[in-house]
C-alpha cells in the first residue's frame, strides 16, 4: 500500500492539479531563466498543504503559487539557485497576510503590494518581506520606498 492510498482522492486530485499548473508556469517562467524541476514542484505543492493547514485556510484548484509564479518571475532579485525557496517563503507569506488582513484585500491586491515591497523596500529579501507586517506592507506598497532616502530606510540597516 503507497502513502497516496492514504490520502482521500479529492486531495490527490488537487496535488495533481497543483503540480500540472505549476509545470506550465515553467513555460513563462523559464524566459526569466527560472525553471522548476519535479522534485521542486513536489515540494511546492507539499508546502502549499502545510501553509493551508497551518493558517487553517482552504483552497480549490491548484492554489496561488502559479498567480506568485507570474507575478515574480521578472522580478531582477528572483535567483535561480532560490527559485523554489523564494516561491515557498513567498507562498507562506501570502497566506500569512491573508490571514492578517481577514480577506480584506483580493488575491491580486495582496500579491500586487507584496511584488511592490519585495522589489522595492525588502530588495528582493523574502525573509524581510516576510517579516514585514501587514500595515507596513500596505504603506510601502502605497507610498514607494526611496532606497537613497537614509532617513526612510527605517530597519533596513
């Protein structure tokens, strides 16, 4: 008996979803020179069942990971040695202020201001992002960040 004979088939069906999705994302991604392997995929799809899980949300279909894919993929700080490391902080992050802001804001909105602070303010640091909170996230992403204003560079340095 397999460890996927203990998982009910509408969660396999939604690994399988994921995964699919995630390989197409690689067509996009791979002219910004990011490519996921199936190992890394695996393990995308693996920490996208634990983010759901620790921040007690649920998902339908493939999750956010293809929509955080698009959105970063052009980023100038996306490295292909961290490529999946980056996705996952990211993803956690994600959830994480979803939850912060109780649905406030929509998928799009929420990735839009987290784009705008990880290419900006966080410098493409997931860690910074991540550790960032929802408020400030929001006003960075409102107001711009001006990375030569020594003044405004609050707990960057």
């Amino acid at each position: 008996m397999g460890n996927t004979d203990m998982i009910p088939q509408q969660i396999q069906m939604q690994i399988a979803m994921a995964k699919k999705e995630l390989r197409e994302c690689n067509e996009i991604s791979q002219k910004f020179g990011l490519v996921l392997t199936e190992v890394e995929i695996e393990e995308l799809v693996t920490c996208r069942m634990q983010a759901l899980k620790s921040t007690g949300r649920i998902e339908f279909g493939g999750g956010i990971l293809p929509k955080l894919v698009f959105a970063f993929c052009d980023s100038l700080y996306m490295e292909s040695s961290i490529y999946e490391e980056t996705l996952a902080d990211l993803q956690d992050a994600f959830y994480y202020f979803k939850n912060e802001s109780m649905d406030r804001f929509s998928d799009d909105e929420l990735i839009e201001f987290m784009v705008t602070v990880f290419n900006g303010r966080a410098q493409g640091s997931a860690e910074y992002l991540t550790g960032t909170s929802l408020e400030a996230l929001c006003r960075y992403a409102r107001e711009g960040w001006d990375p030569y204003d020594a003044e405004d560079s609050g707990d960057l340095f």
